[in-house]
C-alpha cells in the first residue's frame, strides 16, 4: 500500500534543520546553548529514573499490597 500523497512533501531537509538551528542559535545564543543541551540531558535522565521507578515498585509500595506488611510477616501468617 503506498502512503498518501499529501504526506510525500512532509520530510524535514536539510535546508529546515539549518534554518531551525539558526533561529535557535539567534534565539538563544551561541553561550546559552550548552547550558540547554546539559539541562536536556539532565531532564531525560530525570524522567528514565522516574519512568524505571514506575515499572519497578518500590519495597514500600509492595508492602502495602500485602495490606501493609513486610514480606517476612506476611510469610508468617
């Protein structure tokens, strides 16, 4: 099936990243444009740790679904 012929124009060329970064660099410029790569880096960073937090329950979170007992008590009974 070919794709729609409304989206083939859609691609994004060389000639509109350039003009993206310069408006950018005009922006924000040329000094301040490190410190928004590391505050990127440091964001995603943030939000891997956040998302591995969500698909990994922490102890407490567990102990809770045990109606708020420890594992070794929950044996116990």
């Amino acid at each position: 099936m070919k794709p729609s012929p409304r989206f083939d124009n859609m691609a994004i060329g060389t000639t509109e990243i350039a003009i993206l970064v310069g408006a950018f660099v005009l922006l924000f410029g040329a000094r301040r444009i490190p410190d928004l790569a590391r505050a990127l880096g440091l964001a995603k960073g943030e939000y891997q740790k956040a998302v591995s937090e969500v698909a990994n329950p922490s102890s407490a979170e567990r102990d809770m679904d045990r109606g708020g007992m420890t594992e070794e008590v929950a044996e116990e009974k």
